[in-house]
C-alpha cells in the first residue's frame, strides 16, 4: 500500500510537471504582436515551471521522498537515482537564468532578443523532458511499473 502512494505521488508530480511544459511551449509558439503581453505570457509560464521544479526537486530528494524510496526498495538503482539528483542543480540554474533572462529583457528588445529567449527556453524543455523520461524509466526498472506517458 506505501509502495502504491509512493508510486501515484511520482505520477502526480510527473503529470503537473508535464502540463507545466505544456503551458510554456503554448506561451513559447504565440507570436511576439503585443510585446509586453509575450513576454508577461512567457514569464509566467516559465515561473509556473520553475515552481513545479522546485516542487519536484523537493519531493524527490527529500530524507522520505521519491529517490531515497527507491534505492531503499531497490539498492541496485542507486547510481541512477543519484545521477537524477545531479540534474536538478542544472536544472534549476536553466530555469534561473531563463527568468534573468526575461527579467531584463525590454518590451523594446523583445522582437529583437525574443527568439533568443525561446532558445533558451527549448534547451530548458528539452532537459526537463529527458529528465523525465530517466525518472521513468528508473521506476520501471525498480518497480516494473510504467506511471504513464505524461
């Protein structure tokens, strides 16, 4: 029944961090137009995955949480999991610097500088994916249970 709860919280997290990335590629792929309303759109996209990060990073890499669950209920996965607490300082930074990044941007530069800040916002997505599917598949390893797709 524990391993059951451990397991739904894991896809919990998994699927809120999923639709946050949703949101930020739908503020990512509306066009610039209204500058100061792009950028607002993005900013909040990106700080709305920032805090499901910090959420996750939390969780997962506490005392009782998700990767010291796993190693205790499968020690062999041990490397791995400390491989996926490694990730999320860079994670985190990406994310930081993604909010500088529209932080200083101008209404007036954001024509300019707005591809630039997609960029950085894809390279941050496509992190936050592979990270998410490495998570998956350690629980699948551990626990021969795929927690869906999302």
């Amino acid at each position: 029944m524990a391993q059951q709860a451990h397991l739904e919280a894991a896809r919990v997290r998994r699927e809120t961090l999923h639709e946050a990335l949703v949101g930020l590629e739908d503020a990512l792929t509306t066009p610039i137009g209204d500058a100061a309303h792009w950028r607002l759109r993005v900013a909040m996209a990106v700080d709305h995955a920032a805090h499901r990060l910090h959420h996750h990073v939390r969780q997962t890499e506490a005392p009782d949480g998700f990767l010291h669950r796993v190693v205790q209920d499968d020690p062999r996965m041990a490397c791995r999991a400390e491989r996926l607490a490694q990730e999320h300082g860079p994670l985190q930074e990406a994310v930081e610097r993604l909010q500088h990044a529209l932080a200083t941007i101008s209404d007036h530069d954001v024509v300019e500088r707005g591809n630039d800040v997609r960029t950085q916002a894809l390279d941050l997505m496509s992190a936050l994916m592979r990270h998410r599917q490495r998570g998956a598949d350690l629980i699948y390893e551990a626990y021969q249970v795929d927690i869906g797709a999302q």
